[in-house]
C-alpha cells in the first residue's frame, strides 16, 4: 500500500477513523435489513444483492419477519440513486485509487493556498458551504425519501438518527485508513498547526461583509472554536493563535460577524410584544443548525474565560442575538442560563447588567417553557445568593432583586404560578414556626432569606400592579390578587418574635410592606408594627448602658447582637428609624392622600403623645435627642391633619359619593403638605450622612459631622 495522501492524513488525525469505521458497519447492517424486510415483500429477477450477500442472508437477518408471495415490481428509488444504493454506501465500494480521489475532494473546491485551512474541523461543517452553490444532493436526496417512504423515513428517525446525518463527503475507505492509522499519526503528530494571521482574518471579514458568505462564516467559526478551547488537552485545534491581539480580534469578529450573517441567510420573526420566534424550517436552516449550535456551545465554554469587561459585555450582547437559533436546544440553553446567573450574581455591576440583559432577552422567547425556566431559575440563583448579607453585598442583592422583578413583570400570567407557589413556601415556613416554636424553627423565618424573598415580591407585585403599569396594559395586573396572602404572610413574620434583638427584622418587613402600599396605592396598616418600636426604646425600666459601639446598619442586620442590648446607641437608633419609617408611611399618598386623613392620625397621634409624657415623667433612658425627634413628628402630623382639613373645608358632598371622593383624592397634591416637605428634608439628610459615612470606610478625608 503506497503512502496516503494528505487530506487521507488529515482526516485521520481528527480522530473520526473509528466512528467512520462504526457508522459504515451499522449502515451495511441496517441496509442488509431493510433490504431483507423489502425482498421479503417483492422479490424480483432485478433485485441485486448487497455488498456481496445473496438473498438467503437476507432472509437470515429476518427470520421472524412473515414471507409473502411477490405480487408485482418493487418500489421505484429516487431519481438518480435509489435508497437502497444510497444507504448501501455503494458509491465507497471503488479501488484504492478512486477513494483517494473521493478523499481529495474534501477541498470543497477552495483554491490550493487555501489548502492549509482545509483541515478536519472545516469538514464538519462542509455542507454549510454548498448552499452559496445552490444545495446539497444528498440532503435533496432524504427530502425526496421523507416524501415517497414516509413510514421508512420515520422509522430512520426512531431508530437511527445518525443515519439521516450521514455525510458521504464526509466518508473515506475504511479498510485503507485502518492500516495506515499508527503511521498516519506518527506523521500528523510531527506536522505543526497553521497560525491564524491578520491577512487571514481580513480576507474573511471581507467575504462576510461584502456577500456574506457561509464558506467564511464556516472558517471564522472553526477558528474561534481553536480561540475556546485552546491550551486545552485532547482537544483536536485547526488554528494556532500567538498572540492576544490576535486572540482578541478573533474573538470579537465571530461575536459581531456571526448574528449578522446568520440574519441574512436564515432571518425570523419578531412579535410586537418584542418576543421572537425561531426560523422557519428550511433545507438551509437545518444545515446551518449543527454549525450555530458549536458557535453557540463554544461561546457558552468560552464565556468564564473572559476577564475582561468590555469584551464579556460584548459576547452576552452578540449571544443575545443567537437566542432565537439555538431556543430549541434545551442543553444549550440550560447551560447558557447557568453562565448568565453565575456572572448575574457575582460579576462587577456593567456586567452583571449585560448578562441580566441576556437572561431577560431569553425570557422574550414565545416557547413558555423557556420562559418558567428562566423564572425559577432566577428566583433561586437570587434566593443562592442572598443567604448572607453584609453592608458590601447589599448593594449587589438589591441589583439582583431588581433586575429580576423585571423579568417577572414580562410576563404577568407566567409570574403568577411561581409567584402563588413561593408566597405559599414562605406562608408554610411562618406556619410551622408557630406551631413548633423552638430556635430551629424561628430560624426558618429569621433569617435574611425570608426577609429579601418577602422584599422581592413586594418589589415585583408593586411593578406589577402600579398605576402606571395598569395603564400601560389597559387591564388589571393578574398578581394583584397576592397583595393581601402577601401582606398577611409579611406582618404574621413580624408578631413571630416581639423583642428589642428582633426589631431590626421588623423594620426590614416593614420597609418592604411601605412600598407595597406606596406603588400599589394599598392601605397597610403598619402603625401597630412600629409604635413598639418607638415606646419600648424611650420608656425602659433601667438606665441604658454606656458604650463606645458605633450606631448599628439597620440595612445590614436582621438581629441586633447582644453587646448592643440595653445601649444608649442602639435605642436612639432604634428610635430615629422607627420615627422615619412611620413619617414616610404617613406622607404616602394610600394614608396622607385619604380625605379622612385627620382621623386616620388621632390615634396615632394620641398614642405618641402619651409616649412622650411617661417617658419625661419615668424613663431614665429617654434623652432629649430621641423625644426632641418623636415631638417633632407628632408635630408635622397635626400640621398635615390642619392642611387636609382646610383642603375639605369646601366639601358639599357625603362620605357615601364614593366617585366624588376618589376625584377629590386624584386631585390632593400631598407632596405638598407639612409631613412630606419634613419627609423629604429628613431623607435628604439620611442620604448625606451615608455617603459621608461610605467616603470615610473607604479612606477618604471626611469629616463625620454628629447632626
């Protein structure tokens, strides 16, 4: 045997020989049956026998198949090769000489100084390259079987899938490579990959910006393949890359080059509601299929690799817009979701958002099963991520919590199944904690869990259900109806556990309910959840203890630690925030914008009041700063109550007109009043004072002032 040609060797060293080997064998088995079975049915004088084999091992093969006598000609073949002949392989059945010519063509008819790029990668993907020519015979040729053997067709697809995926182009001799494999692979071992230059890359960016040409599309794809997998073991490379430019600039052509081409040849639909669908199918979309998808899979392997920023922007950006040709892949689809929540929950903020923006442009596909997967999955990766929380991360988990109300909010039907099933787990959980009532079980509800789970669906029921929202959609929002299981699972947390440790959970629960009801325009009643708070810290038993503690991040913690217990500190904090909290509900527009304003504040008012008085009378722990705050918010409230009672002083209408009073109250510009100007004063203050205090953590020269 003389030496074998170069492409034989090429095709050898990309580690195809045995599943060559393989599939040839399992065609001639599968043919030898198929043909027993048909010769059964309609033996006649012109039936050839396969691959040598007389009929009698025909009949061999399919003894359990019943014999009938002939009763005419069998099924005519399709035009130019019949189905037998085709699945028989015959046209592999030549001398040495004719193989190694079927071999050579591997070139697809490229120029000889594109030689060194025909390499084995190119030639998994070959038949990409036919339909700049206009198709590929053998794919016209299992077209034409689907239609006149439709049952036989179907029973390819059940039972052999590979077989309808068969590349003749793709075939070499079998027996002439087996013994020159050892040789073969001595000899490629020693050959040197070809290293991807400027000049190279060029020339197909040319060719994909001037024609957008499939044949370059095919080479680029090849060679980012080499850029994801490379210094990588066992990994079969067509490419060299020396450099990091280089590197870089291949990187970024594939990402920009392949949406564009892959539009022009293969376009789909976008819907108004901004959903797409995947393309129709077509002979070239399911060429082009196997080829999207190793784009696709190395973009997903190559995206952990990236450091930085600017390019991992641009491949969740690129890999976007291949969503809509990769959406019935579920593998492919379940993996790129995983590395768009990793990087979504742990990568730098630009980042983050452009892998949210993937993850919410894969969520825009019609297929409802995408979208359930991508709601789970990112309520559990924020769920993952929010287990504990520091002053560091908060900024990250409130990023999370956002970003993925947006997603819920996409679609209001599908949100509301999981939305109803992680109510009903957190309503679960706050059951078996007041039945059992030990620490374990407490645990189930304290914990920061619970307290950003309850946070996001207030987050997502208030997008959902806000006025503006509503207007948008022209109907009410489905989610509308988990505001009261919502509101009733989120105070149940709160009277779990009354004690001072526990407050700052509390206050957390109570924060999320205030902007429930500040976007939903929903009347919360959360004066009982936070008047506790304000008496507790000003009337106490004994004197408060001394310490030199810094005030405690009530946004950072959940449960006071026990050296802040019975401190002067820890109470005026507590105090100051309680005090807040209960002004910004006061000056929302559900309570303040209300026409019975002034008696919805009496007993409030009262309560505080009479607060104040025992407090000067018998607390020893009472200080003039934590009653100087309290006496100045009963104040703005009687100021408030005298501004809306002179407002309604002209009003001839009975508290029954309920038209009447909601035009009274649309008109009400609350922002005016007393108690939202203090509001706004004091949240301007709190707003400085952080960020003084952040400048200062981070070593910044600033001066803390104590007001």
């Amino acid at each position: 045997m003389g030496k074998a040609s170069k492409s034989t060797r090429k095709f050898a060293s990309s580690g195809q020989l045995k599943k060559t080997i393989q599939t040839r064998k399992k065609h001639q088995q599968i043919k030898k049956k198929i043909q027993g079975r048909r010769g059964a049915k309609g033996k006649g004088k012109d039936q050839a026998p396969v691959d040598g084999d007389d009929s009698g091992e025909g009949e061999d093969d399919n003894e359990d198949v019943e014999v009938e006598e002939p009763n005419g000609k069998g099924k005519a073949g399709v035009k130019g090769m019949s189905v037998d002949d085709f699945l028989g392989a015959g046209f592999m059945d030549n001398d040495s000489d004719a193989e190694e010519e079927d071999v050579d063509q591997l070139d697809f008819g490229e120029d000889e100084e594109d030689e060194e790029e025909d390499i084995t990668d190119d030639q998994s993907f070959a038949s990409v390259d036919d339909f700049e020519d206009d198709g590929d015979t053998h794919m016209l040729e299992l077209s034409k079987l689907a239609e006149k053997d439709p049952e036989f067709y179907k029973y390819l697809q059940e039972n052999d899938r590979d077989l309808l995926d068969f590349d003749p182009n793709e075939m070499v001799d079998a027996e002439d490579e087996d013994e020159g494999e050892d040789e073969e692979d001595v000899e490629m071992e020693s050959e040197k990959l070809p290293i991807l230059t400027k000049e190279i890359l060029r020339g197909w960016q040319k060719a994909l910006l001037e024609h957008r040409s499939l044949r370059a599309l095919r080479k680029l794809l090849v060679a980012f393949r080499s850029a994801a997998h490379m210094n990588e073991e066992n990994q079969v490379l067509a490419w060299s890359i020396d450099s990091s430019t280089m590197y870089n600039k291949l990187v970024t052509t594939a990402l920009k080059f392949t949406p564009v081409v892959l539009v022009h040849h293969v376009p789909y639909k976008t819907l108004p509601n901004g959903k797409y669908k995947p393309p129709t199918q077509s002979p070239k979309q399911k060429a082009l299929q196997k080829l999207i998808l190793s784009y696709f899979n190395n973009l997903v392997h190559l995206i952990p690799q990236l450091t930085d920023n600017e390019q991992l922007q641009l491949a969740f950006a690129e890999s976007a817009k291949v969503l809509p040709y990769v959406i019935t892949s579920r593998k492919a689809i379940k993996s790129y979701l995983k590395t768009c929540l990793e990087v979504w929950s742990t990568g730098e903020d630009s980042v983050r958002i452009a892998a949210f923006l993937a993850i919410r442009r894969l969520a825009c596909s019609t297929d409802d099963a995408i979208l359930d997967l991508v709601l789970k999955s990112t309520y559990l990766e924020l769920v993952r991520s929010s287990k504990s929380t520091s002053t560091h991360k908060l900024p990250s988990i409130n990023l999370m919590k956002n970003s993925a109300s947006e997603i819920f909010c996409l679609d209001h039907t599908a949100a509301y199944q999981h939305a109803f099933g992680y109510i009903r787990q957190l309503a679960i959980h706050l059951r078996n904690s007041m039945k059992t009532k030990t620490k374990e079980a407490y645990r189930q509800v304290y914990n920061w869990q619970y307290v950003h789970c309850v946070d996001f669906w207030a987050l997502v029921v208030a997008r959902a259900c806000s006025t503006q929202a509503q207007v948008e959609r022209g109907q009410e929002s489905e989610l509308k109806a988990l505001i009261y299981p919502l509101v009733q699972v989120s105070l149940g947390a709160i009277k779990l556990i009354s004690n001072s440790r526990s407050y700052p959970f509390h206050l957390h629960i109570v924060r999320s309910m205030l902007h429930l009801s500040r976007h939903t325009n929903t009347y919360i009643p959360l004066t009982p959840y936070l008047l506790p708070v304000i008496t507790s810290s000003l009337i106490t038993s004994g004197k408060p203890k001394s310490s030199t503690l810094r005030p405690l991040d009530f946004e950072a913690n959940i449960r006071a630690p026990a050296q802040y217990l019975k401190t002067r500190v820890y109470m005026e904090g507590l105090v100051e925030e309680a005090v807040f909290i209960m002004a910004e509900w006061l000056a929302s527009t559900p309570v303040h914008g209300s026409i019975a304003f002034p008696e919805i504040i009496v007993p409030i008012v009262v309560s505080l009041r009479k607060t104040l008085k025992t407090a000067k009378s018998k607390s020893k722990g009472a200080t003039g700063k934590d009653t100087g705050v309290v006496k100045g918010l009963v104040e703005r409230i009687e100021e408030s109550a005298k501004w809306v009672e002179r407002k309604r002083k002209g009003v001839s209408f009975g508290p029954g007109k309920m038209s009447d009073v909601e035009r009274w109250e649309a008109e009400l510009k609350v922002e005016d009043s007393p108690l939202a100007k203090y509001v706004k004063v004091q949240r301007k203050g709190r707003v400085k004072r952080k960020n003084l205090v952040d400048n200062a953590a981070k070593g910044e020269d600033e001066i803390l002032d104590d007001d």
